[in-house]
C-alpha cells in the first residue's frame, strides 16, 4: 500500500486486517501508512530492504526487479534475484552529461568543457522534484533542455526536495542564483511541502523569476488538452493555485500523459509548441534579469476601451490615480537608470492634459478627431503593408475570426488614410525608452453589430497591430499594464494555449501588472501570464453624517431627550417632515401617511430611522483613489487603523469610561505622538485595560503594515528587473489586515477549501433567513431563486454564496481531513424541514475560469436534488425540472437531451466572452424599446455550464429558467465596492431582473448578501441607498475625489453612467428624487465643496 490518503486507509482497515487473518502479505511503504500498523512486512528488515530501494529509484528494470523479488519471497515463484539499481535522485542534470552531479563545480566544469556553454547569454534553470521517475520525466526535462540551449542560452536542471538539504547548493555560486530565471515544473504541492515558508525564502534567496511548467495529471492526453476550452482541468487547477502561493507565475501547460507501446510506462509527453512558449518567455524574464535598466524599453499601456478623452486612467474599480502614479513611477525609472528622456518628466497634472490631448484611442463617430491626433505626430503609423505581413502569419482560422467581426484588415478601427495609404494609429506618450500608450481598442460599442453580438471578441486589427508592433518592431523588454485586456481574449480558461490569442499577442513579452489588494488576480494571472504587484486601496474611513443628515439625527437625539409631550410631538413632527424632504421614506421603504397620527407607529419609524442613520455614518467609503507609493497619514491614517480595529476597540474605550472621540484622540496619541499604549491609557482615561493595550499593540503593528505599502513602486521595478517577489493575500485592509503590506505577488488559496467549514455556516445561516423573510412577506416559501456569482466574490467570502445555493436544495458539502470538499450529499427531507428551493445560477465570465469546479459542484448539487422524492415537503427543483423536461420534449429535443438540460441550471457568457454586454449596448443610441435590451442579455448570458455541458448556446433553456424566479440574490464582501462603482454590477444583476421581467412579467425581489462585515441581507434597493447617500451625496467623498484632481472627475461621471443602467434594467431602483439629489449636489454645489467648478 502507498500513498493513499487517511480517510482512504481508515476506510480499509478492516479489509486488510481480514486479509492478513487469512494469510496475506501486507506492505506499507511510507512513514504515514506505517503508523498504521497494518503491515506484517517490515521493509526495514535487512532480507526485505530491496523493496523500498526499488520503488526508490524507480525505472523500467527496477519495476521488473520489484516483481520478481515479490514473486520470488512471497508467492513461491522462481526468480532470480537482483539488487536494485541504483542513481542519484536529487542533483543536476543534462541530457547529454555523463552523470547526474551531485555538486555545482562538477556540473560548470563538465558544462564550460563540452562546448554547450554560452558565456555571452543568460542561463535558465529547470527545478523538478526528483529524477526518481526517469522513464516518466526524462522526455520532458529532454525537451526543454534541447529548446533552451538550441536558442544559445544556457541550462541547469536541478532538483529541490524538503529531504534533501542540498537542494540549494545546485543553483547557488558565491551567495547568487547561477540562473537568471528559472521553470519549476508543477509537483500539485508547494515547492516545500514540509515548510512553505522555507520554500518562498529559499525563492527569494535565487531572486529570480519563476515559470510554472504544467505536467498534466490522471491520464490527461495532449489531444484532449488541446480540444478543451478549460485548458487546465478543474480537478487539476490545485497545481496552478500551489503554485500561486509560493510566488510562481506563467502557469503553461507543457506535457500531457502518453503511454510507451512497448513498455507500457505512462510518461510526460512534451507538447512541442507549449515548450517553445514557455522557453522563450523564460529566456525573456532572464535578459529582463540581465540587461542594464538604461538599456531596457517599457511600454505602459494604460485604459481607454473605446476611445475619448474622458475615461483615460485606470479601469474604474480599480480607485486608482493612475496620473499621479505614472508620474511617480517616471521619476523612480530615472533614479533606477532608466533611458526616461532628456526634458523634465511631466507631474500628475501635464500627464492628465497630455492623455487628453494625445493620449487617447479615437472612435469611428470621430474620424476629424483622428487626423488630429496624426497632425500632432504624437502616434506610431503602421502601414497597411505592414500590418498585412503580420497578419497574414497568423492560421487561416484567426484570420477568419479576425474578419467575420472587424471587417477585412486593417478594418476601420483607428485607421487614417492619406494620399500614401492606410495606416493603424497607435497614439502614443513617448519618454526615452519608456513608452505610455492607451489600450487598444476593445471595439465593442464600434458598430451595432458588434454591440448585439452573442459570441466572444477576438482583437481589433489595431489591437493586433498594436502587440506585433510593441514586440517585432519596438522590440519592448516588458509590458507594464496598468490596464490590459488580453486577459478577456477568447483561449482556453486556464493556463494559455501558444495558439490562443493572448499567446498570439503577448510573445514572449513578460508582462507585469498592478492589481488593488482586493482584487484575486487569478484570472489576470492564468489569462494573460501577468506577474501581479498589488497596491493599497484608496483609504477607506467611515463616511460620517452631513449637512441635514446630521442635523436629523441631532434632532432625534434631542427626541429621545425630552420628556415634555408638546416637545416631543413638535420634534415628530419635524422628524417626519425631514425625513420626506431628504427621501428617507423612500430608502427605508415606508409609507410616512400610513403612520401619520399613530404615535407608536411613528415612534417605532423613528427608532428605524435612527439606527438607519448610523448605518449611514458608519458605512466605509473611499477617501479618494490611490497613488502607487503613497501611504495615508495624519487624520485619514487613524481613522483607517480605526476601522481595523472594528467596533471591539471603541467597546474597550467606552469600557474604561471613554468615548468615540477618546478613541481617536488615544490613536493620535500612540501612532501620532509615539506615546506608548500604557501611558495614552492613563493620560487621557487615568486607567488602563489589557483589552485596550492589545488594540492600541496591534494599531501599532498595523501602522508597520500600512508604512511598508510605500514599497509599492520599487517592487513594480524589481518585477521588471526579473527579481523574485514574495506572494501575498488579496483582501481589503479592514476585513484582512494580513493583506497588508502591499507590494506583493498577488495570490487566493486552493479552490477545494471552497466553500469553507464557516462559509457553510453563514450560506447555511443566510439561506434560512431568507427563506424566513420570504414567508414573512409573501405567506409562502418561494419556489425559485436566482444567484449572481462572481469570482472576486467568492474569493472574499471563501463560497458563502455557493452555500446558500446548496442549503436552498437541501444538499451539504462533504469534507476530508484537510478541510478540501470532497462531495455532496443530500439532507433528508424531515431533517431540512422544508421544501427543496429550486435555483437558477448566473455567474461571470471570470467566476466560470476561475472557479470551474464550483459550477461543477452546484450542478451535481442541482441533479442530486432535482432526483429526491417529492413527497414529505415540496421539491420545487424536481417540479420546475420536469415542467422544462416537458417544454422541451415538446419543443423537439429528445428525451435524452431534454433530460440533461432539464436539471441544467447554470449560465455564463460565452466561452471566452466576460460581460452581458448590455451596459455598452445602453449607452448606444441602438435601441428604443428596453425589450431589445433584455433579449440582448438572454442571448448573450444563454450558455449553458455544468458537469455534461460547457458553453454550448441554449437561450431558450435560459428563457425557461426565467421564467419561475421571484427572487433575485447577489453579495458584496468588500468594504470598497458597492453596487455603484462600476457598471458591470448594474449590467449583470440589474440585467438579470430585466430579463425575468421580460420572460415572467413580473421582476423579481432583489437581495444583496452583505458580507463586508457581519452578513445581511438587504434589499438592493436599501443596499443603493446607502451606497449612494454614504458616498456620492456626500461632501466629504466628493472632497477626497477632488483631491485627486482629473481622476477625481471620473468616478463622478462613472456614478451618473453606473446609474443610467440601473435606472434601464430597473426602472423603479433609481427614482426621480435621486435624480434631483445628484443634480443638486454636483450642478448646484448643494454643499458648497466647488465641485460644479471642478467639473
């Protein structure tokens, strides 16, 4: 017996004991199935000791050794027996080298004298595990090694094992990496398994980047991997994610499994294409590593989707200012030793007005715009010859999707024609050898065609044009994107194809990209080969009361205050009247004539009201955007490690007789004023608690945390010097202070953990308060409900959402020893005590590629309760399933078919499409009747997922799934984000209530699960109010924006576009009143902040 998991062996015990009763021989190789004690063979014995040494160094010859000495000892055979052969496993390697060496020196010396060595070029090391199995690994370590030294660059294969406390020696000369970039080929394990963290110190002892090389697992073919739009498999994306933990980037699958026909050994087929890939990517981080920064050309591609002066920056939900950060980065790159230019390097502001200016992609409604641009000559003009050279290289099938959606190259996006010919316009902000330059166009809103289209986008010509032109004739050594999107290319999910159009584009460009530490970073990272520098959110400090919303609740307070009952009548009457005047009734939805005269009624309302209002004031919000590099102080500082702390500190405040502005006064003093926690306890409260010297400890710690975010730059410039950078969480600052400091390689954690033990308790929790509410409401239990998943969601709350899911059906997840789901299994009827709640599931683009498994999970999840009985409670999954069984079969599917999507339930844009699409089509003048609209999202968001189906087009199984749902949920796990930031919420959740009202009649009730801090669930309509009376109504956020100068301006006009979806797919979420409220505060400066002048 080996390698078989505990809960595994626990299960057999009694079948080998059994066994061994009557006679068996038992063998436990491995020090954890030993402790087991069901051997009756000890492999220790000096007659037995060939056992392990065979499987030790495991070979063709060895397993036929292994089973003639089994043969022979135990089965009364007659064999000759032979002792193992033996090689070293651990050491380095090369194919044509005489020995495995078991030292560094050996190794150089025999390298430098067989002639292969290049003195002039880089060296790249390829890091395996062991060469235990040589038949099974040599084929693939052959290949890269032939790939690296047939291109003139140098190689190492050396071994790194936890056992073998040499591991280091192979790859260090004189205290340095001999290699300047380095493969570790995936082991679906951390690099140390014994001791992680061991494993990233020795990564940032070689300093070096680090590709991860794919072998697949189980018996997965080339052929079946290269016909898979998932690429690396669901079941086998815990190699990516290991991977990710210890820092590794580039996941490339680079072998599939064959099996030799004359030996019958399974062994690791190389991919010849995908080695090529990752060599050549390697051998470009390598001459990053190597070559003198003076020398190195950088692009920076930065965002505008579809052209215009406005939207130029950073993608809006990033709160980044992007100016300002350039500018920073310019001046760093030159003390770095960065060709930068010779003129003074522009600040935030001249970098604004030159995007403005120049800097900008032109759309097809502007052609007079364009040939400014050209006049101006701040653009690279790619002729129409030239382009056709390139595009000519690519497979005929490219070509074709090129020209079925962008016309006939180069097609007619950011093209200018003159008397010479057509060229592809690339505007351009040129600094030395550092290059800022807009996006290429997405051309998604370009033509009506291409607004309503069902399918995924290939690249632009310009787009295309863009990348060939940066690698082949520029000749970058890197990309720095603040934004990109190679990552929404159509290819596989996981894990690039050479052949796949972000291979196609990116080369062997590497590319490094900066994310905020609340994003996951997965999909960047397994799309478009990104190494990940995250940054700090803007700082996020609680939105506070203002104007007549404090005045309100001091009116309250007073309220409550007085016990004269004329007084008190006035004040309710004053109350009632506020509230109206600031559309208060319409956020708490009440009706204010409904308890006009009844005092406890109105009492009971202003009780509501009141704590409605400290929702508000204690609501999070963002102080402005973020600068790359920049730290908060002073005030914004403290109220931030305020927030840290959570409402537990100003409990231990209050406890000692203190107050809410004690504890900020006692922050001041120790992170201000270096006052240590003891002695502000005494000074300001004249006692102290072991509580509150914990907090004010840890507000320490976290001032330590958050002063280290100022490293942000610098490690952007140690990525683009080909350094190692150490892996870090994702998370907000104030639901995960480990997050911090930023700076790091972004990374999430194993997909099986998914959901977690707690997130089954809080999706389990939420489930029945929904359910709970419903009936409260409605008198019934509702039949069907629909969910929203995104990947950043579930990445935040670890699948509290996907546990509400399967707490509705009545099914639960089943673990192992490691906490990893492992199953479902079904709740029995009287256990659940209810009915089986029937689901409908809508995820992103990003959910289906970063979370694969998941979709597989719920759609069993589906299937195993659409199966249950129908008898003690109702089983709505079954009813609805056989109702959509019984449409299709009379629609003309067959039985087999109409089954398997009957019980299907899940869907997503297509196969490498990542929006609904509506939000574009909205701001277009393309349609009249909203109807348009919502077909628009049925026939986009109408691709079916699941365990028998992936991304095949059923919109009419969709429109049938629509048709039943009467309640709508979505979450939000981020003090950061809300529902307001950015269209795509109002484009996916919004768009989904528009399309069950178009197929049912009637829109659904729609929830948000609020998990930023405790969860809830709020109506979307509450959860907008807030966001909007907490944030944009308020002074002091329009202020923090206005800090940040330009990109202060487009989170105010980003709200007004995020509003004008919501107020299309919901047309009674936005009211005429907040309207009014939006106009008044940013057109006629309600609260005197300047922000009309600033507009």
């Amino acid at each position: 017996m080996s390698n078989l998991d505990s809960s595994v062996t626990e299960t057999i015990v009694p079948t080998v004991n059994n066994a061994k009763t009557n006679g068996a021989y038992v063998i436990s190789l491995g020090d954890t199935l030993e402790a087991y004690g069901l051997h009756n063979v000890n492999t220790s014995a000096p007659e037995y000791s060939y056992i392990n040494q065979y499987l030790q160094y495991v070979s063709e010859t060895n397993f036929y050794r292994f089973n003639t000495f089994i043969g022979t000892t135990f089965l009364g055979l007659n064999y000759s027996i032979e002792a193992p052969l033996e090689r070293p496993i651990y050491g380095i390697y090369n194919p044509v080298a005489p020995q495995i060496y078991e030292n560094l020196t050996d190794y150089l010396a025999w390298y430098d004298a067989s002639g292969i060595y290049n003195p002039e070029n880089p060296t790249i090391a390829i890091i395996i595990d062991s060469y235990k199995y040589v038949e099974r690994d040599m084929p693939l370590l052959d290949a890269l090694v032939g790939e690296i030294e047939g291109k003139g660059y140098n190689s190492i294969v050396a071994t790194y094992a936890y056992k073998d406390n040499k591991s280091m020696s192979y790859l260090m000369l004189d205290n340095k990496s001999i290699a300047d970039a380095a493969i570790v080929i995936s082991r679906g394990s951390r690099l140390n398994y014994s001791d992680n963290e061991q494993g990233i110190a020795d990564l940032q002892t070689l300093n070096i980047t680090v590709l991860n090389g794919i072998r697949l697992f189980s018996g997965v073919s080339v052929e079946e991997w290269e016909n898979s739009i998932q690429g690396v498999p669901a079941d086998q994306q815990y190699q990516v994610a290991y991977a990710e933990l210890d820092g590794m980037i580039e996941p490339i699958v680079i072998s599939g499994k064959a099996t030799d026909e004359t030996t019958g050994v399974e062994y690791n087929l190389p991919i010849e294409y995908q080695v090529d890939w990752l060599v050549d990517r390697a051998i470009a981080w390598a001459e990053l590593h190597e070559k003198a920064n003076s020398e190195k050309k950088i692009v920076i591609p930065y965002y505008n989707p579809e052209g215009g002066k406005a939207d130029v920056g950073a993608d809006i939900d990033y709160y980044l200012d992007a100016q300002a950060s350039l500018a920073k980065l310019l001046e760093a790159m030159k003390e770095r030793g960065y060709n930068v230019g010779n003129a003074p390097l522009p600040n935030a502001t001249e970098i604004a007005a030159l995007m403005v200016e120049r800097g900008h992609n032109v759309g097809n409604w502007a052609p007079g715009e364009l040939e400014k641009c050209v006049e101006n000559g701040s653009t690279i003009l790619i002729p129409e010859s030239h382009y056709m050279e390139w595009f000519k290289e690519l497979p005929q099938d490219k070509q074709d999707e090129m020209t079925s959606m962008w016309g006939e190259a180069p097609g007619d996006i950011m093209v200018y024609e003159n008397s010479t010919g057509k060229y592809l316009v690339i505007p351009v902000l040129q600094f030395g050898n550092v290059i800022l330059v807009p996006d290429p166009q997405h051309g998604w809103s370009s033509s009506e065609k291409t607004l309503y289209n069902n399918a995924s986008y290939p690249p632009t010509h310009q787009c295309f044009a863009f990348y060939k032109y940066m690698s082949r004739e520029y000749k970058a050594d890197a990309l720095f994107t603040i934004f990109s999107s190679v990552e929404l290319m159509p290819g596989k999910e996981c894990g690039l194809s050479a052949k796949d159009w972000g291979a196609l584009l990116l080369e062997d460009m590497p590319h490094v990209h900066v994310l905020p530490m609340d994003a996951e970073g997965v999909f960047d990272r397994r799309r478009a080969n990104m190494l990940i520098i995250d940054f700090m959110t803007p700082t996020i400090v609680p939105a506070g009361l203002y104007g007549d919303f404090a005045n309100l609740q001091q009116e309250i307070t007073l309220f409550k205050q007085a016990s004269d009952s004329a007084v008190k009548e006035n004040y309710r009457k004053d109350i009632i009247n506020h509230t109206r005047n600031l559309n208060l009734d319409n956020d708490l939805n009440v009706s204010l004539d409904s308890i006009a005269g009844d005092t406890n009624l109105t009492d009971a309302f202003i009780d509501d009201l009141a704590d409605y209002l400290y929702e508000l004031k204690t609501s999070y919000m963002p102080y402005g955007s973020h600068i790359l590099g920049e730290v908060p102080e002073g005030e914004s500082l403290v109220m931030l490690i305020k927030s840290m702390l959570g409402d537990e500190y100003v409990e231990h405040v209050e406890a000692l007789g203190g107050n809410g502005e004690l504890s900020i006064s006692l922050l001041n003093e120790t992170l201000s004023n270096g006052t240590s926690p003891h002695d502000a306890q005494i000074m300001l409260l004249g006692r102290n608690s072991t509580e509150l010297s914990n907090d004010l400890d840890l507000s320490l710690e976290y001032l330590e945390r958050i002063q280290q975010c100022d490293c942000e730059i610098t490690k952007i410039l140690d990525a683009l010097d080909g350094t190692y950078i150490i892996p870090g969480p994702s998370g907000d600052p104030i639901r995960n202070p480990d997050a911090l400091p930023t700076g790091r390689n972004l990374y999430t954690f194993d997909d099986r953990l998914i959901p977690t033990k707690a997130a089954w308790d809080v999706g389990s929790q939420l489930a029945e308060e929904m359910l709970k509410l419903k009936l409260e409401e409605d008198g019934q239990y509702p039949e069907k409900v629909a969910f929203l998943l995104w990947s950043v969601e579930t990445t935040r709350n670890q699948g509290v959402m996907e546990s509400e899911i399967f707490k509705l059906l009545g099914v639960e997840p089943e673990y192992d020893n490691k906490n990893r789901v492992t199953d479902l299994k079904l709740i029995d009827s009287k256990e659940l005590g209810r009915p089986r709640i029937d689901v409908m599931v809508v995820t992103s683009g990003l959910y289906r590629d970063v979370y694969p498994s998941k979709i597989e999970l719920i759609d069993k999840a589906v299937r195993m309760a659409a199966a249950a009985d129908n008898d003690t409670y109702p089983n709505y999954v079954r009813i609805h399933s056989d109702a959509v069984y019984q449409s299709l079969i009379a629609k003309g599917y067959n039985e087999s078919l109409a089954y398997n999507l009957s019980v299907s339930k899940i869907f997503c844009p297509p196969p490498g499409g990542y929006t609904p699409g509506i939000q574009e089509a909205i701001t277009s003048d393309t349609w009249e009747d909203a109807d348009k609209i919502a077909g628009l999202y049925i026939d986009r968001m109408g691709y079916l997922y699941g365990q028998e189906t992936w991304g095949e087009h059923y919109s009419d199984v969709f429109e049938l799934n629509l048709a039943n749902v009467d309640t709508a949920i979505f979450s939000r796990t981020s003090n950061l984000y809300g529902v307001l930031d950015h269209p795509m919420v109002a484009a996916y959740f919004g768009g989904l209530s528009m399309a069950i009202e178009k197929v049912s009649g009637t829109a659904p009730d729609m929830y948000i699960n609020d998990l930023s801090s405790s969860a809830e669930i709020e109506t979307l309509n509450e959860f907008l109010c807030k966001d909007l009376r907490s944030r944009y109504l308020n002074p002091n956020w329009i202020e923090g924006m206005m800090g940040n100068g330009f990109d202060g301006t487009r989170y105010m006009d980003s709200v007004f576009e995020v509003m004008r979806v919501w107020d299309v797919t919901n047309p009674d979420l936005v009211t005429d009143g907040m309207w009014d409220e939006m106009y008044d505060t940013y057109f006629m400066d309600k609260y005197d902040t300047g922000v009309t002048e600033f507009l």
